[in-house]
C-alpha cells in the first residue's frame, strides 16, 4: 500500500539561503505522507490519540538528498510501509522533483522514517494498536519476523 500526493508546489520560503528546498520542509512532506497513508488505512488525523491515547513519534530518521529542489519544480510525494514491528512502523518516503505536472519525475530525495508506538498514560513505548495491525493484514502488509 502508498500513499501518493502529486505536483506539490514549492515555494520560495521553502527554500534554504542558497534557494533549495529546506531539509525541514521534506520533514513535513513525510508528516503528510504518514498522514495520508493513516487516512487511506481508515484512520483519520488524531484517531488513536483520541481513541486509544496512543501516539506515534519518531523514533530515527534517514535522509538521502539525490538533487536540489527549487520553487521552480513541483514535487510527487509517494508514501510506502517498509516494515511492520512490534511496537513500530518504518515508512519510506520518496520524493520526485519535475518542471511541470506532467513533466519528467526526477528522484530528489528519499527518507526512511520509522515511528513507534506511544501509550501517552503509562509514558512508554507499546505494541502496535490491534485495529491498525488487522488493517495492514487485510491489505496483505504483514508485521517483519526478525
């Protein structure tokens, strides 16, 4: 299963000094594509920190930059599961610059991402929610023996 989200505009004060697109900013594109991919699961924004108290923050981070980005590109998001713990997700996030929406898609970047699993009550990691686990089996995304 992935998430896509195409021709996202960049703009100019998404840029760093030297005018390419800030590290910060491909952090909040993989925020939209965890949020996405939720979404496409059935889990709206928020569901399991309200339902459950249950967060999910970052645990590590990777990112791979291939080629600048200016606000002169428009950039396809593509959102993918890379691998199902026990307590966490990994999420691979790749990032295509092109010059126009039907443009030629240039990688420009890749970020792995893995979040994990958060009882905001007992302030401790825990396991995977059982409803976001059935959801994943469903579609055929299995948790990674190691």
């Amino acid at each position: 299963m992935a998430y896509e989200e195409k021709n996202i505009r960049v703009l100019p004060e998404d840029t760093d000094a030297f005018g390419r697109l800030n590290w910060r900013v491909y952090c909040r594109y993989c925020e939209q594509g965890e949020a996405g991919l939720m979404e496409n699961l059935g889990f709206p924004s928020m569901y399991f920190q309200k339902i459950h108290r249950i967060s999910f923050p970052r645990r590590a981070a990777h990112f791979e930059y291939v080629s600048p980005v200016s606000p002169e590109n428009l950039i396809d998001l593509k959102t993918e599961i890379k691998r199902v713990g026990t307590t966490s997700l990994t999420l691979q996030h790749s990032f295509f610059k092109k010059n126009r929406k039907e443009g030629k898609r240039i990688l420009a970047a890749k970020a792995e991402v893995t979040i994990v699993a958060y009882d905001d009550r007992l302030h401790e990691k825990t396991e995977l929610p059982r409803k976001l686990t059935d959801s994943l089996r469903a579609i055929g995304v299995q948790k990674k023996r190691k």
